[in-house]
C-alpha cells in the first residue's frame, strides 16, 4: 500500500472516529438538569417539575419529575437535556398559563431572583436561569432560546416558567449541528474523496 494511500485512510478513519465520539460520550441525564435548591424546604424542588429531552434523529421526551414547584405556589422548573448530536439554539414550547404576564411582566419569582442566580445577560424576565431566554407568543406559548451559541451536545440547563407543565408540552427541536463536529465531518469526507480519486 502505497503512503499516500496510508495517509487518506488515516485522515477517514480520524475524522470518522472523532465524529463518532462525542455521540459515545456520556449523554447528560434528566437528574442532572436541575439543581437541588436549597430554598425549598421540602428538598424535592431539586428535581425538574419537568424534563425535556432531545435526542438523535428530532426525538423528543418529557419527563414529569417530582411535581412540585419551587415557590410552593405555582413556578415551575424546567430541565432541558441535549443529547441531540448538535447544538441547540431555540425550542418551542407551549402550556396553559406558563408565559402568563403579571403586571406587564413575567413575576418577580423567577428562579433567577428566587434562588439568587442573576440574570445571564440576555434573559430580562428573571426565569432564564443561566443559559436561557424567551420569545413570548402569548401566555400559552413561546420560544425558548439559548445565548452562547445554543446548549452544548452532551449537556444540560434550567429555567423556570410561570406554570407547571405537564408531560403534554409541546416542544420543536431547532438543534444545529456544532462547528467542531461539522469540520470533522468535512475532513473525514475530503479523505474518503481523496482516496476515491487515487484509486480511479
């Protein structure tokens, strides 16, 4: 076998391999979406009121967790696992009452306030959490949009919502595939053409 030859399948076979890896990788779980929220008396506002996760292929799941709102009144919080292969930028989420405006805005009781957190910079309704912020439809539905470049493949955030939600949610996935996989993708590809175009 000639080097050249030698040389083109390595760069196949490294591009194919470090495009499979991350989906090998650990995926994130619906436990690790939340955190345990100290503020709660109880200790099961640490658990997602509910989870959303994004899978291969556009899959979609919602897990109910413990039911139990943080405020122990009627804020919800959410979990978003992306365990998509991409990046996600932005879902689309609906539910009775969970963009629901108090006084010209979502409440002051927003997991940002209520646990401390601080607004992430983008996000000014409060519930954004770290990661994310809305684009408000009407009181029953909304975008939610993630700054930095989308939620990671392999990780997951939080925000909180002015209802529960149940497993009923209506989510779209807009995940988008992440430079890094997509250039490994594209090496791994230019080496199989070139092997294509020695043996022709």
């Amino acid at each position: 076998m000639k080097l050249g030859h030698i040389l083109s399948a390595a760069v196949v076979l490294a591009g194919i391999t470090m495009g499979i890896s991350p989906a090998m990788a650990r995926p994130a779980t619906a436990q690790s979406a939340c955190p345990r929220l100290v503020i709660d008396p109880t200790g099961l506002a640490g658990a997602c009121n509910l989870t959303i996760t994004f899978g291969p292929g556009g899959t979609v799941n919602t897990t109910p967790g413990s039911g139990t709102t943080y405020d122990g009144s009627e804020d919800a919080l959410i979990g978003v696992v992306n365990n998509s292969g991409a990046a996600l930028t932005s879902f689309a989420i609906s539910g009775a009452g969970i963009f629901a405006l108090e006084g010209g805005g979502l409440s002051s009781d927003g997991i940002d306030q209520y646990a401390g957190i601080g607004l992430n910079g983008t996000d000014t309704t409060g519930y954004g959490g770290p990661l994310a912020y809305f684009t408000i439809t009407d009181v029953n539905s909304g975008l939610v949009n993630f700054i930095g470049g989308g939620l990671a493949d392999r990780a997951s955030t939080y925000f909180s919502l002015e209802q529960p939600v149940g497993a009923i949610a209506t989510v779209n996935d807009t995940a988008v595939p992440e430079p890094a996989s997509m250039a490994l993708l594209g090496a791994g590809l230019l080496g199989l053409a070139g092997l294509r175009r020695r043996r022709a």
